[in-house]
C-alpha cells in the first residue's frame, strides 16, 4: 500500500515538474525574443541613423506584444540601454549628467508610448 502511494507521488511530481519545465521554456523563448526585439531595433537605428525615439518606441512595442514576459524584458532592457548609455556618456564622451537625465528622460518616454501602444489597445 506505501509502495503505491509513493509511486502515485512520484507520478504526480513527474507530471508537475515536466509542465514547470515546459512554461519555464516558454517564458526563456519569450525573453529571448523581445531581447531581439531590441537588438534588430538598435541595429537599425545604427544603420540608418534616423529618429532614436521611434526605435524605443517601437522596441518596446514588439517586446509587449509578446505577453507579460516580453512587458517585463522591455523595462529591463530599457532600463539597462539607459544606465550603461548614460554612464558612457558622462564617463568617456565627456557629456554632462544634465544632458544625459534630459536624454534618458524623454527615452523613457518613448518606451512607455510604446508599451501603453500595446496595452492600452
């Protein structure tokens, strides 16, 4: 009787962890796309050296509208662009802290738009 028990344990920790495993998956491929989202988006504007507040807004868009996952990555990775950005800027571009708050500022505000663009639809 313990024996059956056991393996009916077993059986359902077996079956749980296996669909953990599957959603953990999921999320990974998720953040792995809207990691891409931002990095075709920040290629491009290199390449083409058009408006920077478009690429934010449209980066943090596509990451969006890939689900909750993707909302979370696009702050992080925005979130990331900005302070690493910044701490260039002042450190080896010789940019003051006041340009570089008023930039990341209406960055941010691009990023937003993007992401209320997708939420708000």
């Amino acid at each position: 009787m313990i024996k059956i028990y056991e393996d009916g344990i077993k059986k359902d920790f077996r079956i749980i962890f296996n669909q953990l495993m599957e959603d953990f998956n999921k999320e990974i491929a998720t953040w792995d796309n809207a990691m891409g989202d931002f990095m075709r988006n920040m290629l491009e504007l290199k390449e083409k050296r058009q408006n920077d507040k478009f690429y934010h807004t449209r980066a943090n868009h596509q990451a969006t509208e890939r689900g909750f996952d993707g909302y979370v990555m696009s702050h992080i990775l925005s979130l990331y662009r900005e302070v690493s950005e910044g701490l260039d800027q002042v450190i080896n571009k010789g940019k003051s802290i006041k340009e570089v708050y008023k930039d990341a500022k209406e960055d941010f505000k691009a990023n937003t738009k993007g992401r209320r663009e997708v939420l708000w639809k």
